[in-house]
C-alpha cells in the first residue's frame, strides 16, 4: 500500500512539473526558457502526441525544430539505444537527429539547426561574461578575479597549465 501511495505522489509531482513546462511554452515564438533542459527526459512520446498541435510546435520550438522532427527525437531517445547512450551527454535534439539522420541532406539540416542553437547559446554566454567582467571591475576595481600571490610559489603544475602565474610583474605593475 505504501509503494502504492509512494508512486502516486511522484506520478503526481512528475506531472506538475511537465504541466508546469507545458505551462510555459503556449507563446508561439521559440521560447527561452531556463526548463528547456530536462524537458526530454521527462517527456514521453505518448504524453507529446496527446498535446495540441500548438503545444507540441511550441515544445519543438525550443530546439528550433519542427514538430515531427522532434516527436522523432523523442522516439530515438525512448525506443533505441540513443537513448542509453546520449541521455547523459546533455545533447540537443538537433545532435541526436543529425547522428542518425538517413541522408546526408538530412544530416545537413540537422547540422544548420545545431549552428544555429550552440550560435544562440554562445552568444548569451558571452553577453553574460562580458556584463560579469564589467560588473566585476566595477565592484572590485583593485582587485583581481583571482589571487595569484596566494597561490603555493611551488606549485609547478599551475604554473605550468597557466603561463599567466609564470610571472607576477604583470600583476605588480597594475597594482
């Protein structure tokens, strides 16, 4: 009775936080969201085909794919090895499609829509670095990101992966 009533809350809490996903992606534009990350491993290929159209091309979308084009990945991760073997990889769809495209025009496609999502993804990372370096001056004008004087002076290994510690003058001079 217990694993009975254990399962259900999880069933229960498992599908809020599908809900709460589908939840997010009713706009048409592709949407950005921080819970585009787990959403493949969590949907199942039946629970997709159940939704509106409108909610299984909004979850596309995401990935800058076509709806069938990601009910296929779906399929490829829950019913062959991909599954096993890329769930831990933190591939995007377009990945996985490309991987076991049937034609190189297929795999072509694919490879444009991985261009353009890691493009994507750059460039919010850099923008994010660069407002994180400007903040960083601006919050700590004398101080370096790192405190290379602390650092053991006999600690070849660091100096040798990263020529910055060979010398510290650079650093001195700035000072």
């Amino acid at each position: 009775m217990m694993k009975k009533i254990t399962l259900t809350l999880l069933l229960l809490l498992s599908c809020s936080r599908v809900n709460y996903c589908l939840a997010q992606t009713t706009m048409p534009a592709p949407i950005q969201t921080s819970n585009s990350a787990w959403l493949p491993s969590i949907m199942q290929t039946a629970h997709y085909q159940q939704l509106p159209i409108e909610q299984q091309q909004a979850l596309a979308a995401i990935w800058h794919l076509e709806a069938k084009d990601y009910h296929h990945y779906l399929w490829l991760m829950q019913n062959t090895p991909n599954g096993w073997y890329y769930a831990d990889k933190h591939l995007d769809p377009s990945w996985v499609l490309g991987f076991n495209a049937k034609d190189d025009e297929e795999r072509k496609k694919f490879a444009a829509v991985a261009i353009q999502n890691e493009r994507a993804r750059i460039e919010n990372e850099l923008a994010f670095q660069k407002i994180f370096s400007s903040l960083q001056k601006e919050l700590y004008p004398k101080e370096f990101p790192v405190n290379y004087q602390a650092l053991d002076d006999n600690d070849s290994f660091t100096k040798q992966a990263n020529p910055i510690l060979k010398t510290d003058t650079a650093h001195d001079q700035n000072k």
